[in-house]
C-alpha cells in the first residue's frame, strides 16, 4: 500500500498499519521510499522526447537513452553497475527527484533547440 504521508488521513493509517506489524510480531519488514515526479513533468518529457524523435527520424526510446540520458545527462544518468565491477549502468527516469527531472529537462530542451 501507498501512503501520502502529506495527508493526515494517510498519516494515521500509515502508523495504524506499522503498529498493527509490530503488535503480530513480524520479524522481518521492508519500508521504500517513493520518488515522485509530477505528471505534468512527464508528459513535457514525452513531448520533446517525441517531437525531436520525429525531426531526428529514430525512435522515442532511442532518443531517450541515445540523446537524453548519454548524451545530455550523462552525470545523471550513468551510474556504477554493482554487479559488474568498472562498468556503468543507466538509471530509470523513475528514480530521478522531481529538481533532478526539471534539470534534465530544461538540459535537453537547450540543447536540442
């Protein structure tokens, strides 16, 4: 279950729920953190991703890992790979805060124009 932890409602289930686990007595939980980036930010990054995939003539997800994550974004993007020592890997725009988006963004829009 999601919790909005910016809502009193969700506030109290959310603590109801942890003490309800700890009154069964589990030993083991797991608790995430969700990054959220706004809807309106997604929607832009498709649009420009989508406008310069048909001027460039490629695919939206080519553009997107080709142009805005190696090309632009790099330092964002690329991370260590835990699983194979001295290679990279590229993260998910999902993980990304919604500053971190907004930079990437305003990144590729300049540097496409």
């Amino acid at each position: 279950m999601i919790y909005n932890l910016s809502y009193d409602k969700d506030i109290e289930r959310f603590k109801s729920k942890v003490s309800k686990l700890l009154n069964i007595g589990y030993e083991v939980v797991e608790l995430t953190e969700k990054k959220q980036r706004s809807l309106s930010q997604n929607n832009y990054l498709y649009l420009i991703l989508g406008w310069f995939s048909l001027e460039y003539g490629c695919t939206i997800e080519e553009v997107k890992i080709d142009f805005f994550k190696r090309t632009v974004n790099r330092e964002l993007f690329e991370v260590p790979n835990p699983k194979r020592e001295g290679t990279t890997r590229l993260r998910s725009t999902a993980d990304l805060t919604k500053e971190e988006m907004s930079r990437a963004i305003d990144r590729f829009r300049n540097w496409s124009s």
